[in-house]
C-alpha cells in the first residue's frame, strides 16, 4: 500500500466513524456530556461501550461485500 493509497483508506474510515457517531448522538448525548464527572475506570468503561456503539452502527450499515472485502 503506498503512502497516498493509507491516506485514502484512513479517510474512508474517519468519514465513516464521523458519520456513526452522528447518527448515534441524540442517544449517546446526555453521557457524553456526564463523563468527565465519572471516576477513570468508568470513563473507559464507557468508552469501549461509546465505541462499540459506533462500531455497531458502521457495521449495521455496511453490506455483506463491503465486510468481505476488508479482509
């Protein structure tokens, strides 16, 4: 993979994560704004369930042959 070709997939994959993260935020809202008040081991506790969340909701949208073709 060439050095322009990582850029283009790195941006494929920021795009997509921007755009789960804003499909889930009316739900995930008022925990975000919650979290800076939580003890460290809550806080990433948290986070793997936020990302998980996003993760859910790129893959939710994403076909069968576009999973097939990212290994």
């Amino acid at each position: 993979m060439t050095r322009q070709e990582a850029i283009e997939r790195w941006k494929f994959i920021a795009n997509r994560v921007f755009w789960a993260e804003e499909a889930i935020s009316e739900e995930w809202d008022e925990r975000l704004h919650a979290a800076p008040s939580m003890t460290h081991e809550e806080q990433q506790q948290f986070a793997d369930e936020y990302m998980t969340a996003i993760a859910t909701e790129i893959v939710s949208k994403t076909s069968d042959e576009q999973l097939a073709a990212m290994e």
